[in-house]
C-alpha cells in the first residue's frame, strides 16, 4: 500500500481538523468559510479557499479524504511537495470561480423573470431575504427557474471535490492506463475512459439538475467541472512545456 506523503498527510489533518471543528462550532463555521454567493452578505473574500477545507457530512469527508489521499499521494511522489500543493489549490479556485459563474447565470435568470413579471429591485430583495411570490403572479412564473435563482443566492458551497477533480485528471495524464473502479461498481476502467465519462455524467447532471440518487443531490457538479477543467489545462502546459524543455536541437 503506498506511503502517504507529507503535503496529502497535512491537507488531510486540516481538513479533519476543519470537520471537527465545524461539529462543535455548528452554523457559525458554515456562515464563516463556506463559499456564499459574492452579493450574498455572508460572502468572505477568504471563502473561494477556506470552503475547500468545509464538509457538510461524514460521508463527503470520507469520500474527498480518499481521494485525497489515493491520487494525491502518488502525484506528489512524482511532482514533490510544492507543485502538488500549488495544483491542487489552483484546482480548488477554479472549482470555485465555474461554480461562482453558474450561480451568476441563474442568479440574473431569475432576476429578469422577476422584473419582467413587475417586481422592483426592492421586492425581489424582500424575496431573497425570506418573502413569498405573491399567489396571483405566480401563475407567470418559472418555479425551476425560480428556485434556482434562491439556491444560488442563499446556498454556500463546501467540499474539497474540486480540487480533487482536479487530481483525477492529473492521474489520467499521468497514468492514463492505471485500472480505477468505483466503489460501487467494481469494475475496472482505464483512468483515461474512467476520468472523462466521470466528468461527462457531472456535466450532464449538473444542466439537468438531476441525480443518480434520486432528488436534487445537493452537488455543486460546476465546481467538479471547474476544478477538472483548470486540472486539465495546467497539465497540457506542464506537458507540452516538459516537451518544449526536452527537445533536441
């Protein structure tokens, strides 16, 4: 069994130390570090990284500790400590800035759906801090769209899933014919068809709004894609970097 290397061993002691802290502080420690919306008046400028190191339950530290600890461990045997670290929170950052960006977009949706059915800035604010659409508008309104639009005002993000995503592809990169399995289906899959259908099914639960496990789920599948996708364009440079550094003259 590999050896957990030394930057893995301190991200996983302060993620765990974050989790049982946030146990006995409770809703004060979400309000703090989670990731809010920007004009939610929650939003820190310190919570595009502090959210990496929150959880919301046992299972999702669980999860994201193990993969932590799985991949992250054998790409810092091969990258040494400082790189590991810098691309991992690199990849954390995007996770947040595409989820940032996607509640944007949903945010301003259901802005335009109000002011078009005639709310004014004043009560589209009363709304978000807690009001009721009147029953006789509601009829004209979007409840997808609608609830979408709360969500991204009032719902903070957790989780170092980003950034784990982006080890994933780093893993693929590297060792793109290593056998990986989901706990669940024990069936092995090249790292180079397991990592991109992984992300395929992210990306399609993410613009449906639906789950595998039925109901919403509550993932922030935009921050997988983020953290995967600055995961991915860091290793195309280091690579084609690495070649250009290589080449015969």
């Amino acid at each position: 069994m590999m050896n957990i290397t030394p930057v893995v061993k301190q991200l996983l002691i302060i993620n765990i130390l974050f989790f049982i802290g946030t146990e006995f502080v409770g809703d004060q420690a979400y309000r703090i570090f989670s990731l809010f919306f920007p004009e939610n008046p929650n939003f820190q400028f310190w919570q595009p990284l502090s959210h990496m190191f929150m959880h919301g339950n046992l299972m999702h530290i669980f999860f994201n500790m193990f993969a932590l600890f799985s991949f992250g461990s054998a790409l810092e045997q091969m990258w040494g400590g400082k790189k590991f670290l810098f691309f991992y929170i690199s990849c954390g950052l995007g996770a947040a800035l595409l989820h940032t960006g996607v509640n944007y977009y949903e945010y301003l949706q259901g802005y335009d759906l109000l002011i078009n059915a005639g709310f004014s800035d004043t009560e589209i604010m009363s709304l978000l801090n807690g009001g009721q659409v009147p029953l006789g508008t509601r009829e004209n309104i979007d409840s997808a769209l609608l609830q979408n639009f709360y969500s991204a005002y009032h719902v903070p993000a957790v989780g170092a899933s980003g950034a784990v995503y982006g080890l994933l592809v780093a893993f693929a990169f590297m060792v793109p014919n290593a056998e990986l399995m989901m706990l669940f289906i024990p069936i092995p899959i090249k790292a180079k068809y397991f990592v991109p259908g992984l992300l395929l099914l992210d990306l399609y639960l993410g613009i449906t709004g639906k789950s595998i496990f039925g109901g919403g789920g509550g993932i922030a599948h935009f921050a997988h894609i983020g953290g995967a996708l600055v995961g991915f364009i860091m290793m195309y440079f280091w690579k084609k970097t690495q070649f250009d550094n290589n080449r015969w003259y």
